[in-house]
C-alpha cells in the first residue's frame, strides 16, 4: 500500500458551482460551466481534456489569476478571500503552478539567483543571513539534479528547456505550497527530462505531502500517477472519480472517445465493450 492510502484525508481545495463567462451577448462564452470539485491532502488529480475543454481556464481560476464569473472556491476548508493583494499573497504561498511552456514562466531579464531568492522571501525567510539563504538555493538545485555555482549570474534564456522546468520544480521546493497545479508540464520535453520531471514531482508529493493537481490531455499519463481524474468537455465536468474507476468503467461517451484514442502499443492494451481500455502496469504510487 503506498505512503498515502488508507490514510484519513481531508479536503484542501474544492469548489461548488464554479463557472466563467467570458464576453457579452453574441460573443459570450462559457468556459467553464458550473463545476463542482473536491481535492484532498496528498491526493493526486488529474484534469484530463482535449484543447478548448476548459481545463486551463479551470486552474487560472483556481491561482486567482483570472477572476470567477460565478461559484465559489474553498482553501483547507474555508471560503477563499484574496480580495487584496496582501491576502492574495498569503493564499501562494500555499496554492503555487508550473506551465506548460518553461520560456513564460520566467522574466527573463531576472537572474536566476532572483528567481530563487524571491521564493525564500515569500516564505519569510528576507532576514536570514546570505549563506543560508545560498545553503537553500544549492540544496533545491541538488534536488532536481542541478548545481546552483553553475547557475548562479546566469539568467533563465542561458538555460534548456528541460533544466527550466527543473527550475520550477527547485522553485516549488523552496516555496513547500500545500497545492501543486501542474498544467502540462512535461508536453514541451523530450522523453527522457520528461520522466525525470514526473520523477521529481512524485518525489515532493511523497516527502512533503503535497497535493499535486495535473492538467494534461494525455489520458494514458494521467491514469499512470493518478488517485482520481476528472473529465472535462466543454467546460463541463462530465465524469469524475477513482482513477480505476473512471478508466476501467467510463461512463460518459467521451471518456469513452478518449479511451479509444490511447495509442495501443502492445497487445495487452484493448478496447472491451465498455469501451474502457485494459491497461495492465501497476500505478507507480500502489506498489507498495
């Protein structure tokens, strides 16, 4: 059994009728369409959707960097409030993201010493002498397998791609948020840092605890490191639940279709009437 089941959970992030509208009239446009949702403390969930199914919109909505039409959101239990930018502030450093696209996410004109100072800062640590706050920046670069005297001066564009989303994660290390969105973070990555990534993130769910909230299209990838999945279309949450669930008795007919489109690589992956595809490896976080 793995660290993280049968353990009594309590929800951390939820929400009741969540909905944004974007335009007026003519050109109004529902993006996400009243939807309900509960994650728990070190659960792992993944949002699965085609492009347009409003997923992204779902996790801006859930940073509170694009405001919500309708519905309300709750932080560890508690009607969220960042009406102000110092609450705003405070809700972070317990609710942070990494994208999809490494180049974004950074201002480029900021060292990389900057990047990482300004979460040790964010977490209260602006008095702490200079060698301890460079004790914490080495000690987030070692954990995703970079050295911080050969970052150090440089700035985010000298880097790869794959080291910039290392980056992130020594960023999100440093922060210790209670809630990871990840809103496709290895679809810009070749095969190899993309396993290192996943890696990585599995690594801080098991030692911190953290609740990590995937957002991707591949449903194959979501299944694999997935407690439970949520179904988007549309802006619409067609079906949720255990991730053995949802997978192995779809439901609604577009889970159906996603299920139909996983690549079949080897025999043991088929489709049966249900139309819920048998996929035969073991979830990483259930050998145990």
């Amino acid at each position: 059994m793995g660290v993280h089941e049968g353990a009594k959970r309590a929800p951390c992030l939820s929400g009741a009728g969540v909905t944004k509208v974007f335009g007026v009239g003519s050109k109004r446009n529902v993006a996400v369409d009243h939807v309900d949702f509960s994650f728990d403390e070190g659960e792992l969930i993944s949002i699965v959707g085609e492009s347009g199914s409003g997923k992204t919109t779902l996790v801006k909505m859930l940073l509170g960097l694009t405001s919500v039409t309708a519905g309300d959101i709750y932080f560890m239990g508690e009607k969220r409030d960042i009406r102000t930018r110092k609450r705003k502030r405070e809700y972070w450093r317990g609710i942070q993201a990494i994208f999809q696209d490494p180049f974004s996410a950074y201002n480029m004109f900021n060292k990389i010493d900057t990047v990482l100072l300004d979460c040790i800062h964010m977490r209260g640590g602006r008095r702490l002498p200079q060698e301890e706050k460079v004790r914490m920046m080495s000690e987030a670069c070692g954990f995703v397998n970079l050295k911080y005297e050969e970052l150090t001066n440089k700035y985010p564009f000298e880097l790869s791609g794959g080291q910039m989303q290392r980056l992130m994660i020594a960023r999100i290390f440093l922060l210790r948020p209670k809630i990871l969105l990840a809103d496709e973070p290895t679809s810009m990555i070749d095969a190899c840092s993309r396993a290192t990534i996943l890696d990585m993130l599995m690594k801080l769910r098991e030692e911190e605890g953290m609740t990590i909230v995937f957002i991707t299209h591949d449903l194959g990838l979501a299944y694999y490191v997935s407690d439970k999945l949520l179904i988007m279309e549309k802006g619409v949450i067609v079906e949720q639940g255990a991730a053995d669930e949802v997978i192995l008795n779809a439901q609604h007919p577009y889970t159906r279709q996603l299920l139909a489109d996983v690549p079949k690589l080897t025999e043991t992956w088929q489709q049966e009437d249900t139309g819920a595809a048998t996929f035969t490896k073991a979830r990483r976080h259930k050998e145990e």
